[in-house]
C-alpha cells in the first residue's frame, strides 16, 4: 500500500484517513471515532503500540522537563483522557497548572474520572474546545503540549496559529506525533501490522474495526518530520527540531516562542 502523505502545504482538511471529504465534513467524522472509542481508548493503544505509546509519552514529558515552580502553566490539547496531563503534573511535583482540553466530551469524561480515581482532579482543569479556535488569552500558557491529536485537527495550520497564540514568549510548543518510519524493512512490517492487525483488534476490543482504519489510514496521511516542521516555522516558532523514536513510528516535534 503505497504512503499517501500530505505535505506542508495542507491537504489534511478534507482527508479522513485515505477519503476525501467535503469542507466542513471531517470535524463531525473524527468527533464521532473518539465518541466510538473514549472507554477503550487507553487499552487499544497499550495494544496497537505493544505498551510503546507510554515510553514515547514519558520522552515527551522528560523533554518538557517541567519545573517544580507554582505558577508555571501548561496546556494539553486533545488530551481528553489525561495521559500527558498527568504525566506533566508528576514531573512538576505537582506544582504545575494544567488545562486540559479536547474537543471531544466523551474523551473527557474518561479524563474527568480518571482524575478523580487518582486524586488529581483538584489540579486540573478539563474544557471541551477546539484547538483551531482556543478560548484563551494571548501569551496564557508556558507549555502547550498535543500527543496523537494533531493529526486530527481539519486546520492544521489554524491549529498551530492559536498554539503560538496563547503561548507566552519564551513559551514551548511540544508535539508527539505517529511518522515517518526511516527503514524500509521496519516500515513494511509496521505497515503489515497497521492495516492487517489494528483494525481487527479495534473490532475485538471495541466491537467495530472501522474507527481504526480511520486512525491507520491518518496516520499515514500525516506531514512527515521534514514537512511538520516547516509548518511550526511558518507559525512563528523558533529553534524548531524534532526526534525519532522507534525508528520514526513516532516522533516529538520541539518549537518555542521567542
């Protein structure tokens, strides 16, 4: 199956996954995935990553390298079900403020409640909103942090506007993102294993497989390392790098506001 990437130009507004869809449509489509797997969003990436998602989320984190200072704030996008949000506050001491927002309720419902179970609720704030359009300040946040979100956003480039927005100078804008793979076997056998067995262990886990393919599918869609980064320079951002983590399946994106 041949990559279908888009490149820094745009083109993700109307894919979703390998379809094209009309302007305005995607939003409603990829709202309605994660309305399809919140409750078993955490399980099925233990298993479509073979347990790797939570060394790639702890890199992220380890590379915020959050300070143990009260009233340092970080925002996490499509973080609906707290994963990094939490991973953030224990790295500060449990100093930090963090927001966590998502577009999608159901996903943060899962969020909410997890919070709750862990004695974390008091220290988050969770808000249904769209990353293309953030109900903020300018210059709110020292962090903005988007792990496996990105992708899904119709306006990438809109996105990444607002990122930059509410940043305050000096600010630090952290993305952790599914990639470009940079081996030719391990791509062929990521690429078997994406199409082939996801799916099917989406049907068995959640009962429909279809949301999966979606997922897959946009992932291969995505701007690779090269391309992503052009798009946060031409938001703003500054000393833009990124890292490979398992050959290129993932990769963390690193941007700052100057």
């Amino acid at each position: 199956m041949a990559t279908r990437r888009t490149t820094a130009t745009g083109g993700m507004e109307t894919a979703y996954g390998y379809r094209e869809v009309g302007a305005g449509e995607k939003q409603g489509l990829v709202n309605d995935v994660f309305h399809r797997v919140a409750e078993r969003y955490d399980v099925m990436n233990d298993l479509m990553s073979g347990g790797l998602h939570r060394l790639w989320k702890e890199a992220m984190v380890t590379w915020l390298a959050p300070p143990k200072r009260a009233g340092w704030r970080a925002l996490d996008v499509a973080g609906g079900t707290g994963d990094i949000a939490f991973r953030i506050l224990d790295a500060s001491g449990g100093r930090a403020e963090i927001t966590v927002l998502d577009i999608n309720g159901s996903m943060l419902a899962v969020g909410r409640e997890r919070a709750e179970r862990s004695g974390r609720a008091a220290q988050l704030s969770f808000i249904e909103a769209n990353a293309e359009d953030l109900p903020f300040s300018d210059g709110t946040f020292d962090a903005y942090t988007i792990a496996f979100g990105i992708r899904n956003v119709p306006q990438i480039d809109r996105a990444l506007a607002e990122a930059f927005r509410v940043l305050r100078p000096g600010g630090r804008f952290l993305c952790l993102e599914f990639s470009e793979v940079d081996s030719r076997l391990l791509d062929k056998a990521y690429e078997a294993w994406s199409f082939q067995a996801i799916p099917r262990i989406g049907a068995a886990v959640t009962g429909s497989g279809e949301p999966y393919r979606y997922l897959v599918e946009s992932i291969r869609k995505f701007p690779n390392q090269v391309n992503f980064a052009a798009m946060l320079r031409r938001a703003g951002f500054e000393r833009v790098a990124w890292r490979n983590l398992s050959g290129g399946i993932a990769a963390l994106h690193s941007g700052w506001k100057l």
